[in-house]
C-alpha cells in the first residue's frame, strides 16, 4: 500500500519524490509517471513466503525478532559478516545447542548494529517497512531499541497484522509460494477450503529430487514415490512420478515450475544412458560428474513438460550455495553463505533451446546472479527466442542500482516486453510491498530519462511504466 505523504524518520524523510534523479525535470517526469502506477495491485509471480500465513486466519508473527531477523538471511548475514554469531541473534541451530531465547535481546543486538545496512536495500526496505506498517518516526539503534520493539509488538498484536488482512492491505492480487515436488499442498488446501478469495498458489520446486547432488536425495525420491502413488524403481517411473506431481500442482492452481542449477548447461541423454545414471544414483554410486550431467539432462525434460502442460519454467542460475560449510553444518540451507559465481548461457543453453526455443507452447523466464551476462548473452537470447523472457534482477541485485544496472544492459537489445516484468523472491511477507514500491519508482525514474531526452514520448513512458509494475509479470507468467 502507497503512502505518498512524507513520512519523517528521526532527521531523515521518507519523501515522496525519494530514490528519483536529482536532475528537475527527470525528476518531475518520473513522480508522474511512479504516481500513475503506485496504486497498481501486486502481482508477486515468484516467491517464498509460507503458506501457513494464510491457511490459518487467526496465524501471528510472534515478536519482533521472529518477523524481521530470525528468517531474514539478508539482515543475519550482514551482521555475522561484523562478527556477531547467529546463534546471538536466536537463529536456530540443527543440533538444538544453544541459542538466544530472549528475542528482546535478540533484537537489541540488531539495532545496535542497525548502521551496517546504510546504503543497501535491506536498509531501505526495513526503513519503508518500519515506517509505512509500524509508523516508526526514529531511526533504529541501540538507544531506542526496546520502545520500538514495544510499538512493533503492539501492533502485531493488532487484527490488522493478521496476514490475510495484510494481503488486503497491500492490495495483493495474487502471491505465488515456492513448494517442494513432495509436498501435499496441504496448507494451499486449507486455504481453498476456507473461503478466502486471496489468490495463494503454489509453484512446483522438483530440484531436491532432480539434483541428484541434493543432501538425502535418496529419500527425496522415496518420497515423491509416496506422494504420488507411482513407486520409483527407475528412471522411467521417476518421469511418470514427476508428470504426476506436475499435473497435482496445476489442478492446485500453480501456474509455474521453478528450478535452481549452478549452472546454465543443458544436454539430452538418450534415454539409456539417462536410466543408467539414474539407477547409479539409487545405489549411491553417482558421482558430481553425473549429477552435473542429469540434471542438464532433466531440465531439457522440464521444458518438454512444461511444452505439454503449460507451466511456465523458471530457471535460476549462478548461485554457489552453502558456500560456508561451518554455517551449513550447524545450521542447515539458507543461512546466508550462498555466493554468485560467473555462469555462461550461449553455449550451455542451446540445446534445450534448439529443442524447445521456439515453441511459443514453452515460457521459459531466465534468471541469473551474474551481471556480465546481461548484455552479452541474456539480452540477445531474450530478443530472439520465442520462449525466453528475462526476469528481473535478483537476489543480491534486487536494489536500486542492480535494477538501473539491469536496465541500461538488457532494455535495449531485450526490448522491454521480452521482460518478466517484478517478483519479489522473498520470505519476509510484510517487506513485499516495499519492495515493489522500489521496483515502480526506479522503472519510473528510468523511464523518465528517456522521456525527457525524447527517446519515448510521455504517453508510451505510461504505458511502460504500467507493463513494468503489472502487465508484464501477469503476461509471463500466465496469470
């Protein structure tokens, strides 16, 4: 929800003209055009926030501590950079050693350290959320800490922090989880069931059961054997059992599949070689060769899926997890230890492209966290292949000037519409719409620079403008 008053925060402001170039007349465009679309629904396409959020209508956010920093591998990871142990910070360990139980502690910690997030867009999403949803008037720190816990705690315990009501708040049009290819969607029933009108839905997550690298593979697929009825014996029965859970997820509503790989590189296996891999990943026997190679086998395999049942496929890359093996031993994935490596597409793509690229069936949006590949390799494939749209900038890129960044490399060789338009790709619910809230004024403001250097007239800058905040995610994604 959009509050175009200035919001003052201590000496600082929430101005309505904020994250706009200092030049006047850009400036002036560009709140014009940010106006024209800030009241716009969100369209969140891809995500992770629970769906026990909204399964349960009487469901709360606990304290402060566990809204904003225990699931926030944004904010824990910029303190543990400083020295400060997650355990500190009430981050659950694996082993159920100790941790922080006090969160009023907890949280103290963080303000304390508060200043480490000047610059970054952690700091401004916190900052818009603490404003906008808590009407915090300071800037947090050590000092302060313990009111502003207090008025946070207060207003959670308000019906209005329910999260069904806030997804009315933040006029929520529709919000997509991320699920795993073995889950029963049970929370995603529990919501149909109920009678709420939000739109929740699911998206089918089959990396646990297709890296064959996955910690427990081998009980990832036992599992997906159960929740699909087929008994996974070989790699035939494996397919089946994967077009099974896929068709499951889309009578449940899901509109997209989304898939995580190091690396772009896909290549077909004849269907020999790829039972025999899979039969000596069952036996334990698979090597990280063999993982490497099945799973850019099974993503031409998606693709074909995705041709026949019409969800989109999602394809992140780029990303080295766990990179921390001290951290990922003591508390699991997701902890912030995930680190970009460079990643190439041209050659690592074209298989699953010459195969499926130019079926207008397949909708395949590519995401990656290496920006060199932007202009190069992303912006041309995007402006040629049918089936290829180029999500927004993501993960460590999601900021003001990764978005101006991805801009200035892709719009021009892309086009605007070969462009998945925003998804926020997050856990923490209230901080979506800030999010987006930056998404819009930096489309704007981007806009407004070719606008008034002539490059677009001011009725094709709305228009644009539109496509970025709304049209273009519900397009790609076929909502």
């Amino acid at each position: 929800m959009v509050q175009m008053e200035e919001v003052i925060i201590g000496k600082a402001s929430l101005a309505p003209d904020r994250y706009f170039s200092p030049d006047a007349a850009q400036k002036a465009v560009a709140l014009e055009l940010y106006q024209s679309v800030a009241g716009l629904p969100l369209v969140c396409p891809h995500g992770h926030v629970d769906p026990r959020l909204f399964a349960d209508p009487e469901y709360t956010f606990g304290s402060p501590t566990e809204l904003f920093l225990i699931p926030d591998h944004y904010i824990f990871r910029m303190l543990y950079s400083q020295g400060v142990p997650l355990e500190a910070l009430g981050i659950p360990r694996q082993d159920s050693r100790a941790t922080e139980t006090d969160h009023r502690q907890a949280w103290q910690l963080f303000a304390k350290h508060f200043h480490l997030f000047r610059g970054t867009p952690t700091g401004i999403w916190l900052r818009e959320e603490l404003a906008q949803l808590f009407g915090v008037t300071e800037k947090l720190d050590g000092g302060n800490a313990q009111a502003i816990y207090d008025q946070i705690a207060a207003g959670l315990q308000s019906p209005e922090f329910k999260p069904r009501r806030l997804y009315e708040r933040f006029n929520v049009e529709v919000l997509c989880t991320t699920d795993a290819a073995t889950d029963r969607l049970a929370h995603h029933q529990a919501i149909r069931d109920s009678g709420w009108p939000g739109r929740i839905l699911p998206t089918f997550r089959p990396d646990a059961v297709v890296n064959l690298d996955t910690e427990g593979w081998r009980d990832h697929v036992l599992a997906l054997g159960e929740v699909s009825g087929i008994e996974v014996t070989d790699y035939r029965s494996f397919i089946h059992a994967l077009e099974q859970r896929r068709a499951f997820f889309k009578d449940m509503g899901a509109k997209a599949t989304d898939h995580a790989a190091r690396s772009a590189y896909t290549s077909e296996l004849s269907p020999s070689e790829a039972a025999r891999l899979f039969q000596r990943a069952l036996k334990g026997q698979a090597g990280d060769e063999d993982a490497f190679r099945f799973t850019g086998h099974m993503l031409l395999e998606m693709a074909r899926m995705s041709v026949e049942d019409g969800l989109v496929m999602q394809l992140h890359v780029g990303a080295y997890r766990n990179h921390n093996e001290a951290i990922f031993h003591r508390f699991g994935r997701d902890m912030g230890a995930d680190i970009p490596v460079q990643a190439e597409f041209t050659h690592n793509l074209r298989p699953l492209l010459n195969k499926y690229g130019n079926d207008t069936r397949l909708a395949l949006i590519l995401f990656n966290l290496d920006e060199t590949t932007y202009g190069r390799e992303l912006a041309p494939l995007a402006g040629h292949y049918p089936a290829v749209k180029l999500g927004p900038p993501w993960w460590f890129f999601d900021s003001l000037n990764g978005i101006r960044r991805f801009f200035d490399e892709v719009m021009e060789t892309a086009g605007l519409y070969n462009t998945a338009g925003f998804n926020d790709d997050t856990r923490a619910f209230p901080s979506i719409p800030a999010r987006h809230d930056l998404w819009r004024r930096a489309g704007a403001d981007w806009l407004a620079g070719l606008v008034v250097r002539g490059v677009v007239d001011m009725a094709g800058g709305r228009e644009m403008a539109r496509a970025l905040a709304y049209d273009l995610a519900k397009a790609a994604y076929r909502l």
